[in-house]
C-alpha cells in the first residue's frame, strides 16, 4: 500500500507532467496519483477541506494525515523518492 497519494489536475499540463516524471522515479512506490475530480480524489478532498482547495497539486501522507498543496509537497516529494519516506 502507498503511503502518499498525490492529487493532481489533469487540466494542467505541469502537474499532468511532473506526475509522469513522479511515477517513473518512484521506485518504491509509495506514491499513488490520483487525478482531481475523480471520486477518490473528492474524498480526501473532502477529509482535508472545508471549501474547494486552491492548488492543483496536492500530497497527502495517509500515515500522519497530513496534506501538503502547490509548493509545500516539493520537498516532501523528494523526501519520499529519494529515502522512500
């Protein structure tokens, strides 16, 4: 099981693009992407967020219940595919 789902717009093409690039080097996977919108994504959404959130991206750490948006996810991004953290 992951411990990070990443929530991302399909709509923008950075975000499409970084979560491709995201996947390739994830090679502990612990990163599951999942596209805004989708029932899945609302969920969570909805589990973080009183109103519509304003970022695109969106990390959630599923073990410590933490949602990081836009560029507060980089680092922890990178924590995560380098360390497997």
């Amino acid at each position: 099981m992951s411990r990070y789902v990443l929530l991302y717009s399909e709509a923008c093409s950075k975000c499409t693009r970084y979560t491709r690039w995201i996947k390739r080097l994830d090679i502990f996977h612990r990163i599951r992407p999942v596209p805004l919108g989708t029932i899945e994504a609302t969920k969570i959404i909805m589990d973080y967020y009183s109103a519509e959130p304003a970022y695109t991206y969106h990390l959630v750490d599923l073990e410590t219940e933490t949602i990081y948006s836009g560029s507060k996810a980089v680092p922890r991004l990178i924590r995560a595919l380098t360390l497997g953290q």
